[in-house]
C-alpha cells in the first residue's frame, strides 16, 4: 500500500545495494568523523558509566554532549584533586570503532552550572580488561579541556584510537569540583583487527650519517625485542610518503611514517607478522602500504606467506602464497593487494620474504566479507533507519493515543491516510536530502583533505562568520550526515552549488545541474538510473528516462531456455541478491533469437559454448526482481558485435536466470595481464604486439559508439569489464563490481557508494555527474590499461584519498594534476588521445565517434 516514490526507490537501492560489497579500501581519518552516539542518544545510558556520581540527577548517563537533562552533565562525588586520577566517565560502543576526534563541555544547566574539566586524559580498552593511556604522536597524555561550561571544545585524537571502551579522565592542578559531557567521533572499525605482534622495527644509517628511526612509535602494545599485544603505526589511516626520510608536517623524526626492517635481522629472509581479529572472519584481502625507494635498498616484499587460524586451534596447515611482480622502475611507495581467497580465521601470521636489504611498510588493512556481520556492521542502514524513522514513529504513537479516546473508526482511517501521506512526504524529503548529501559528501570528502581547502575559498572570503562557522562544522562532522540537523544541510548547500556551477564556468545561472552536461542527457540524480547491474552490484548503464521509453516501442523476442542443459562450470562473482556463474551449454542455437548471428559464437565449433548466468536469488525482494526484469528488457535491444549480447532467459520459473555470450579469454585485464611485455629485462618475445592492443581499442571504442548513440552511460568502463575472444575480438560487458578480484578498484565511501574511482572523471566524483563525456574519460583510462598492459593499477603510487585529492586538482586546472604517465608501448598520437579524454571541460573532451575514427585512421597510417 505504501508505495514509495520511483526515484525514492532508485535511491534506496543505491544506498543499500553497495552494502555486501563492503571492499572498504583502508580507513580514512579525515572522513571517519562521525559522531558516535553520545549527543544523538545512539549510545543508550545502560553503555554510559562512571567512577562515581555526585547525585542521581548527575549520573553518568547525563555525561552527553550538548544535552541539559538531568542536572546538566555528569559530575563525579568529590572534588578532582591533581594528583589523584580516580575519577572517570566509560563508553561502551559495544564495538571496535576508529576515533579520530573527542568532544567535552562542562555543565552549564541553564545559568546554574558552573564547572567544567580544564584537562583531561583519555583511556581506552579493546576488551575491557586491558587499559591503555592515550599519548599523543609527541608522547603527551593531557588533552586541553575546557575553560567555561557552555564551549564545546574538540580534539583531534592524534593518533587516532582503535577501541570498544573510552573512559574520559578529568586532571586539574588544584583541587576542583568538575563536571563533563562528551563526545567521540569516528566510526566503526571495519578490520575488526584486534592487535597485531610483529619484530620491533630498527635504524638505518644513510650514507650521510642521518638515522631513520623506523620503529613503530605509537605502538599501544608491550614493547620488547618485539612488539606484541597491540596496534599502532600500521593502523592509524596514514600512509607513507614516497621518500622514507620525509614525513607528515606533524611528524618527529626521520622514518616516523613507517615500520622497517633489515634482511640481516631476520632469520629465513622474511618478517612474520601476526594479526589477531575480534572473531572469525571470512577474508577477501590483505592490502599492505609499502614503500618502494629501490635506490635506497628499500623494496615491496617480494613474496608473502599467510597462515590461518581460527580461534584457539593450531595454526591450519595449508598456506596461501602470493608472489609478487617487484617493481625496479617507479619509486612510489604504494599498497599491495594481497587477495586471501575467503579464508576463515580469527588470526592470519604472515611472513613478508625481503626483496632487497631493507623492507618498509606504513599500512596494514584487512577486508573481510561484510555480508557476514550485517547487523552490527551497515552504517547506511543502522544510521539512515533511525533518523528516518523516530520522527515518524513519534507521530504515528501519539496519534494512536488520540484515537484510543475516539474509538472511531473511520476517523481513524483518516488519520492513517494522514500519517501516510505525512510519511511518504517526509521519506522523499529525507530521499532528496539524501541524493544531495550524496553528491555532497563527496565533495566533503575532499573538502576535509587539508589541500583541498583552497578548492572553494572563494567561498569562505565571499560571506561572513557564519560561513565560517559552517565550515568548521564540515570540519566536524564531514559525512556525517545520518546524524546530521537537516537545518544546517540545507543551509549549506543552496550557497555551495550555484557558486560551485559559476567555478565550472557555466556561462549562465540557468538550472544548476545543467552545466557541462552535453544536451539530452540528465544529470546523474535526475536521470532514471536504471540499475542493469541491480542484482550483482554495479549501477552500470544508466538510461535516461526519455531513451527508455523510445526502447520499450520495440518488442524484442527473447527466448525460455531449459536451465538443466546448462553445466555449471565456476562462480565469477555474486551480490547480495544474485550470483554470476560462468557455464556450459550445447545445443544454444535452438533457443536463441532468430535474428542472431551463429558466427559470432565460438557454438560453431564441436566443444560446448561458454555462457555468463546471472541468477536472481529465489528470496530476494520484488524491487530486485522488477530490476532484473527490466535489465532483461534492456539489455535484450543492445545489439552490436561489441557488447556483449543477451542469449536467452529463464523465467518461467525461480531463480530467474539471464544467460549473456561470455568469451572464451575471458576479460581483458586477466588476459593483458598473461602476456609477455618483450621488456629488455626477458628475453622473450612480446605476446602481443602493438597493432593487437590498437585493434583491441579501436573494439572498445566502436561498442562505446554504440553505446552512445543510445545516450546509455556505461559508468563502469574499464579492462576488467571488456571480455575477450578469439583473435582479440572485444565485447564490453559489466561485471566489474560483483568480482572479488576487482574489489580493489572500488573506492567505498563510508556506507555509501562503491566507485571506481580511478576510472572516474573529476565531475563524477565531486559532483555524481556521470555522462557519456565521463564515459569518455573512463575509456582513456581503460586505453591507458590495456597499453600498460594492465601491469598495474592506475595512479598505484596514489592511495585512494590522494586520487581523490589529485581529482581535486583536475577541477581546479591549475596545472598540478597528475595525468597517468605515457605507456611505453604507446605512441605520442595515443596518448595525445588518453589526454584528451581527461581535458577539465566535458565539452572538449573527443567523442566516442572521433575517438573510434581517430583509432581507425591511426591503424591505416601504419
Ligand atoms: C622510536 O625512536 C625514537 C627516535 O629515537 C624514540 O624517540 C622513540 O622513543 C622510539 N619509540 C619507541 C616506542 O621505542
Ligand atoms: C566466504 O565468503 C564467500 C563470498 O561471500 C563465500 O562464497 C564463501 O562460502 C565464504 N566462506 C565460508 C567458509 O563461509
Ligand atoms: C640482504 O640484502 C642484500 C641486498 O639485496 C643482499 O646482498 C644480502 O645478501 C641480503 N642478506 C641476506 C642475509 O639475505
């Protein structure tokens, strides 16, 4: 009966879609702020204890942030003396959480409070039973506190702490009554790493006599001749710089960033680290942050060896091994993926083997299957539901307690309508408020990196304090919308995007969303996405509502195929309603559509025909299953000897099925990736030559022409989505984001949105503007792969912050954006192309079809 509005539902599914995909790159602190639950009410007073209480009415559950109930904060029995630091206030955040930030205020009452902590120390627990001092990246405990009992005073945590209990210790230097309310901002430590025990790392002498003190100096564990029992250095969400010897401007010494050993120190040539976890876990990934200074003897591991454990048992005897490619030509400090093929443990020992004398790591995170925890961990749902829903449910129990003194019936149905009505109006409300929060928090993602701050100082010079003070709120609380007043979002934005457009150059203040946006194609929040990828994960071609109903004219004949005659063959990927299966069929050409073309197959030959089944789960929701339907619909009118084709469906009965042409290569990442380069350090002969990576382009080039023609965005262009067949014959399909294998190419925003980021254009990523120009760009990237032979990750030197960071820079023009570098098998006339595919104005950008003939016509030349 409620039925949600469409775009509502889209958006809906946007955010939850993504969840199951949780490949969280490593944790950001500049974005991890999110006010946990103190002021909110999110953190229930049961969570909230103290040493001690002076009376009922200043208990410790009165201890929260800018909340006057009770008599105005949490006040301990007795005066704080300065050298007796009994007194404390604990959270529970029930879970292991990242806190970068703390927040105090004293007790002000309404004019009748007047006391407050001048300082105070933090202590924390993982488990409750050990406690650790928080020191600060110079060693200092005492935190400044507050110096009236109204201010709300916040401290960044530096480093930032990993912990499931926090106890706020008032310190004062006489004797003084003090009272506290607080706060912690963060969010929730996705890892679930509990402590990891690695050798103490050691000096290295440069030949200038400098030191680098590579131990791990924030190390909240015991300390020895190793380290054990604790986390620290690398797990407090900061990377390395390229060159080991500088450091963060925050930074002491040296080598501060990183953790380094020398091979001579160790026995058997690798180091052995040991990650102990919060429980069993399903692991995807291991992604190690490395530098790679070769010319200083510094290098990546050249190989890494994991064991697992689960619980308290013996260490499982099959190891996983991973060689790496080592890398003698970019000097880039960089993370490396190591895949852990879901193995379940609840401990990993891993022993990284030296590729050189002196081995330096900065980072160290896991990603494990979010699907298995979705309750306690889902930020969008958990935070999104509740703010959504306690207002409503407010209203609906009030008028329940109206109509119980009515006792009328049809005055009760009214009211329902009502309320129904009210809550459908608030839900698109909070929905709209929701897609601009959207688009906003990426731009606060890069509002909060420090460099980026110039990035709209126009604004901050052009108004007054108040903007100001909205500014230091971005500071605060950059994405935390779920917690957000909504009053001081709509305040912000109105102001952000008009001038935003103007930056753009956008000749005239007409709608706003139009700007850059070639004619006839929507802006991203407004156009009709259809999700084709609805049921594995990426919102891949998005269609403007106009170009769908042109489609839907057209009846396409798709075939029943009798799922018994397909032979499962291996799972390539899955989402949270769907799984993708590669399988087998004979005897295909009976049941495909009349007008398709045998020869495009490889079903000519005697061995079976080799299919990609995109299976709908039996359980999943009637919104998933109308998705699916309409993807059929969709995908069943694209014809074009580069897209990969819809060969016939199942839905007569559960679990419908899709069966599309999958190529015998399989994708061309995995597939450029299995050649040889030719480079002057083998002897062997290149595999591929450069006509065959030109003939390769020029197919994706044709399909995106197509694709084009039709006004569908693809959003998800990349090698790992082209599939390839025989004789380099190129489809381009849309797999990407429901591989495993991919998952590192995803950027996931905290709770929100999987992109890939380094596919994307500058517009998509700051202001969700995806069009075919940003098509255009993807696929300058993805010809800049298929030229590197995808021997890497584009900008792998860069983390994920910094690609967001350098995207900044695209938009700004100023000349310090980093392009990807000029392949060495690619000639200048290609690379003037990938350029030009990433020029700042959409509208300078080439065309699919100028892009393709430029392709062709560079064929020809030669
Ligand atoms: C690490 O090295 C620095 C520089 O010598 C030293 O000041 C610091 O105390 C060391 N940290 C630990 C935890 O050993
Ligand atoms: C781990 O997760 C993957 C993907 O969700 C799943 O296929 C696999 O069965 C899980 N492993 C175990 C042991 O549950
Ligand atoms: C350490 O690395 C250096 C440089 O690669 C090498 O010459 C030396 O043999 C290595 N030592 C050990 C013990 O492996």
């Amino acid at each position: 009966m409620l039925a949600l509005p469409r775009p509502a539902l889209l958006l809906l599914k946007l955010l939850l879609l993504h969840i199951p995909w949780a490949m969280r790159a490593q944790v950001n602190p500049a974005v991890c702020r999110y006010p946990l639950g103190m002021s909110g009410g999110h953190i229930p007073d049961d969570d909230i204890s103290a040493s001690s209480q002076w009376s009922e009415s200043t208990a410790a559950k009165y201890g929260r942030l800018d909340s006057e109930d009770g008599d105005g904060a949490w006040c301990p029995e007795v005066p704080v003396e300065p050298n007796d630091l009994k007194e404390f206030l604990q959270i529970d955040l029930r879970a292991l959480h990242f806190i970068t930030l703390v927040g105090t205020q004293g007790r002000h009452a309404g004019g009748h409070g007047n006391e407050f902590a001048p300082m105070y120390k933090i202590n924390y627990s993982r488990d409750g039973t050990r406690w650790i001092s928080w020191r600060n990246r110079h060693g200092k405990q005492v935190l400044d506190g507050n110096t009236n009992p109204y201010d709300i005073v916040l401290k960044d945590l530096e480093p930032p702490v990993i912990a499931r209990f926090v106890r706020f210790i008032p310190v004062t230097d006489h004797s003084m009554n003090v009272c506290l309310r607080v706060e912690l901002y963060g969010c929730v430590w996705l890892d679930g790493l509990v402590s990891y025990n690695a050798p103490a790392g050691q000096q290295l002498v440069l030949p200038g006599g400098t030191i680098i003190y590579l131990n791990d100096s924030v190390y909240d564990g015991a300390f020895g001749y190793s380290m054990t029992e604790g986390l620290g250095q690398l797990t407090d969400g900061v990377s390395g710089l390229d060159d080991f010897t500088q450091t963060h401007e925050y930074h002491v010494w040296p080598g501060y960033d990183y953790v380094g050993w020398h091979n001579e120190s160790t026995t058997g040539g690798y180091v052995e680290i040991t990650f102990e976890f919060d429980r069993i876990r399903n692991f995807t990934a291991m992604k190690v942050h490395c530098n790679n200074m070769f010319a200083k003897g510094v290098k990546i591991f050249k190989e890494v060896q994991c064991y697992f454990r689960s619980d308290a048992s013996e260490w499982a005897p099959s190891a996983l091994s991973s060689v790496l490619v080592l890398d003698d030509v970019n000097p880039s400090a960089r993370f490396v993926t190591v895949p852990l093929l879901h193995r379940m443990a609840s401990a990993i020992k891993c022993q990284y083997y030296f590729a050189d004398a002196w081995m330096m790591f900065s980072e160290i995170t896991f990603q494990s299957d979010a699907a298995m925890y979705n309750n306690s961990v889902a930020p969008p749902v958990v935070s999104v539901v509740p703010t959504t829903y306690d207002p409503t449910l407010k209203v609906d129990d009030s008028n329940t307690r109206i109509l119980i003194g009515c006792l009328v019936a049809i005055i009760f149905i009214l009211v329902t309508i009502i309320i129904i009505i009210l809550w459908r109006q608030f839900w698109q409300k909070m929905l709209e408020k929701a897609s601009r929060r959207m688009l906003d928090d990426e731009m606060t993602v890069s509002l909060s990196l420090p460099s980026e701050s110039s990035m709209f100082n126009h604004n901050r010079s052009s108004s007054s304090s108040e903007q100001e003070s909205s500014s230091t709120y971005d500071r605060i609380f950059p994405l935390g919308p779920d917690y957000q007043e909504p009053s001081r979002l709509i305040r912000k934005l109105p102001e952000f995007m008009p001038e935003e457009e103007e930056e753009m150059g956008c000749s005239s203040p007409v709608k706003p969303s139009q700007a850059g946006v070639p004619e006839g194609v929507p802006h991203y929040a407004e156009a009709d996405i259809m999700n084709l990828q609805g049921v594995t994960g990426s919102n891949t071609y998005s269609v403007p509502a106009l170009t769908m109903d042109l489609l839907s004219g057209k009846d396409v004949v798709i075939e029943e195929f009798p799922r018994k005659l397909l032979t499962f063959k291996e799972k390539l990927g899955e989402g949270q309603f769907g799984e993708v299966h590669l399988c087998e069929v004979e005897g295909m050409e009976k049941f495909m559509g009349k007008d398709f073309a045998l020869e495009d197959l490889d079903a000519s030959s005697n061995h079976p025909l080799l299919v990609a089944v995109k299976m709908l789960r039996a359980d999943a929701n009637k919104n998933a299953r109308n998705d699916f339907l309409k993807e059929i619909k969709i995908m069943s009118r694209l014809k074009d000897p580069n897209i990969i084709r819809l060969l016939a469906v199942c839905i007569a009965d559960d679990p419908l099925c899709m069966i599309t042409e999958y190529m015998e290569n399989g994708d061309l990442n995995q597939f450029l990736s299995r050649q040889q380069t030719g480079s002057p350090h083998t002897s062997h002969e290149p595999t591929i030559s450069y006509s065959n990576l030109r003939f390769m382009a020029t197919q994706i080039a044709s399909g995106m022409k197509y694709l084009s023609s039709l006004n569908f965005v693809h959003r998800d262009l990349a090698t790992r989505n082209c599939l390839v067949g025989k004789q380099y014959t190129i489809k381009i399909a849309d797999f990407g984001m429901s591989r495993n294998l991919y998952s590192g190419d995803y950027y996931r925003i905290q709770g929100r949105a999987v992109l890939p980021i380094r596919w994307m254009s500058w517009e998509s990523i700051l202001l969700g503007k995806f069009t075919t120009a940003s098509d255009v760009w993807a696929f300058g990237v993805t010809l800049w792969e298929t030229f590197t032979l995808c021997r890497e990750q584009p900008y792998s030197q860069m983390s994920d912050e910094q690609v967001i960071e350098n995207t900044g820079e695209f938009f700004r023009d100023q000349g310090r954006q980093t392009y990807l570098p000029q392949p060495a098998l690619c000639p200048d006339s290609v690379y003037k192309l990938m350029l030009s595919c990433w020029r700042r104005d959409t509208k300078d950008r080439p065309s699919f079809h100028d892009i393709h003939h430029l392709l062709q016509g560079s064929a020809s030349e030669e």
